[in-house]
C-alpha cells in the first residue's frame, strides 16, 4: 500500500462527496466538518475569491446549523466508536463541535467572505443577547437566506437552532414565563409555513422540543399545565436534574460568573484609563476644585 499522501485534488472530491453523504444521512455536525474541510483545502489552491466565497457560505450557515448540544455525548460504546470512526474518516484528531466548527471558520477568514444575510445570522445568534425579539429578527433574516434556494435545506435546522437559543436567553432573565407569551414570541418563525405543516411550532410541538432537551440535560424547565406556563429551574440541586457539559442553559454559577466577570472587566478599563493619564486627571480635579472655591 501506498505511503504517498494524496493529491489535494483528490481530497477536494473526497470531502465534496462526504459533506453530500453526511446531509442525506442528517448528520450535520460532520456535514459541517466535511465542509470545513473542503474550504481549507480549496483555500491552498489559491482559488479566486468568488469561489471562496461561494464556499464560505455553506461553511458558515452548515456550522451554524449545528446542535448546541453535541451529538457525542452519549455514553454508549457504540455511539462512541461511531463517532471515532467518522472523526478519522473526516481526518480529524478528535470529534467535531459546533464551537469548534465555528472557531475554525473564525480563524480561516470565513466570515469576511459569506454572504451579508449569513454574518447577521451569526451576529443575532453567537453576539447579541434580545430574546424579546430574537425570533422576529431572525425571521426577516431567514427570508433573505433562503433566495439562495442552496441554502434552503438548512431552514428546519436553523428554526430549531433559533428556538433553543431563544429558551437558552429566556432562561436567564425569567423564572416564568405563559405558554401563550412563549408561543407569540416563536410566531415569526411559521410566517413561511402553512397552518397544517408538521413544522409549525404551534403548542404542542413547542412543548415537544422543550422536552426534549430537558431530557438530554440542555435545559432545566418544567411545564405547569394547570398554569399554563413554563418554570425554568435555577437550581439544579433542588429539582434533582443535572445540566449536560454543553447546555444551553447556563447554571447558575456560571450566569454569576459572567457577571462578575463583566464588572471586573469595566472596573479595570476604568483604572487604566485614569493610570493611563494621571496628569489630566490631576488638572480635572483640581478645575473641579477651583470651580467649587469660586461659587463660596
């Protein structure tokens, strides 16, 4: 057998075929990772602009389509020999993640090159923070996306990537919330789908999902049917549940945490600010000193 690594135009056929394998199979996350693969090749063979730029869009929307929730994080044997035989056959060390994913397009220039609609995608989901009117921003923005009929096959994704971080950023400001309230700030999201449609995020299925990720750990919610509202846990000790490693959920702790963080991260520029400049700082007081002698 051979030792002589592979032509680059080979790999470039081999990691098309695998992202368009991987899609109709539904596993996204290595659909996204073949992708990611296929740009870093093709980034080698000084391809002009245009086609970078074609391709850097399906990195980044294909990314972005990934769970928040990895898919590896199923103790099973066999889920974990799956998911390490895909690793080596997407060539990888270790398995992919969304952050992982995403950092790489971040590192590879990816979003200087996507297309407008993609980078406010990002911005909405990964930047800001506006739960009240995540869903209706995004709405617009999908419509955008979705001209590009190549990126149509991402929308299901996408919506239920929307709806798990508008629970993820609800979450951290309330405690409850009404199903009613919950179902108007989803609403935009079924702008483009008929009433019947299986997807429409009418109540059942809404409740559905929450469910669904409060039994894979991502959230820590509770429905209250006889209220008619959602209950989100802030103390995972007391409700007995445990939040995954990658929930979308932050704890407790770690909400805190952040805050802090923040606080000390403002209170430092704040200090520098004034050893940056002792000397104007000293000429502000002391004007703020004469002024006040002067009003006596």
């Amino acid at each position: 057998m051979s030792k002589r690594p592979p032509k680059p135009t080979m790999m470039v056929n081999y990691y098309e075929k695998l992202y368009k394998i991987f899609m109709t199979s539904g596993s996204i996350l290595y659909h996204a990772a073949a992708w990611s693969k296929y740009y870093a090749i093709l980034r080698t063979f000084g391809k002009p602009d245009e086609e970078l730029a074609r391709v850097a869009g399906f990195v980044l929307i294909s990314a972005l389509s990934v769970p928040f929730l990895s898919e590896g994080l199923d103790e099973g044997d066999d889920t974990k020999g799956k998911h390490a035989r895909l690793t080596t056959l997407l060539g990888l060390n270790k398995m992919p993640t969304r952050a992982s994913l995403l950092s790489d397009a971040l590192a590879r220039n990816v979003l200087k090159l996507s297309p407008q609609p993609l980078l406010e995608l990002y911005d909405l989901l990964e930047v800001q923070f506006d739960p009240l009117n995540l869903c209706a921003a995004a709405s617009t923005i999908l419509d955008q996306i979705v001209q590009n009929s190549d990126f149509a096959i991402y929308l299901p994704h996408l919506r239920q990537i929307i709806l798990s971080r508008l629970l993820s950023q609800l979450s951290q400001v309330y405690s409850s919330m009404s199903i009613s309230h919950l179902l108007e700030l989803v609403k935009p999201l079924n702008l483009r789908l008929s009433p019947d449609h299986p997807e429409q995020y009418n109540q059942e299925n809404v409740e559905a999902f929450i469910m669904s990720t409060a039994k894979r750990g991502e959230l820590l919610v509770r429905i209250n049917h006889s209220l008619g509202s959602l209950v989100f846990v802030d103390n995972a000790l007391a409700s007995g549940a445990v939040i995954g490693p990658l929930a979308v959920q932050p704890s407790p702790g770690r909400v805190v945490k952040s805050r802090l963080g923040h606080i000390a991260d403002c209170l430092h520029k704040v200090v520098k600010s004034l050893d940056d400049s002792p000397e104007r700082a000293s000429a502000d007081l002391k004007s703020i000193y004469l002024a006040v002698q002067s009003e006596k």
